[in-house]
C-alpha cells in the first residue's frame, strides 16, 4: 500500500457516517420528546398533589385540634373518639 486511500472506502464511510448522524438526530428528537410528555405528566402529578393538600389541610389541622382537646388540665391524654 503506497498511503493513499481508496475514493470507494472514503465514500463508504461517509455514508455510514452521516446515517450514523441522522440515526442519532433521530434518536435526540424522540428521547426530547419524551423528555417534554415526562415533564407535562409530573407537572399534572404535581398540581394534583397540591389540590389534594389544600383538601386535606383542614381535616388535618381538625385532628391536630381534636388530638389537643383530648389532653386534660393534668397533661394526661384522653382517648380520641373515632
């Protein structure tokens, strides 16, 4: 082999090179994709978590008030009627 490179193998790699490349390009946009449905779906999660807690505070802060009202004047805990 005298150093030069065969024309017919420069092609052939080329080829292959920019199939690689738009393989990956193709790749990148799907995986985005799903990058942004995964964002929407946690954001809905979030929202839902948040309406659920503001539901939920009162009763909450009710069963904080019932578990103090069950503490007598002595400190001694009373049973909390269900």
């Amino acid at each position: 082999m005298d150093g030069t490179i065969d024309l017919s193998t420069l092609t052939a790699r080329r080829a292959a090179l920019a199939e690689e490349l738009e393989s990956g390009a193709k790749l990148l946009a799907d995986l985005e994709a799903q990058r942004t449905e995964l964002q929407q779906t946690m954001l809905r999660i979030s929202g839902a978590l948040q309406v659920l807690d503001e539901l939920l505070a009162p009763a909450t802060s009710a069963q904080a008030d019932t578990a103090a009202d069950a503490v007598t004047s002595n400190g001694v805990p009373q049973p909390v009627p269900a």
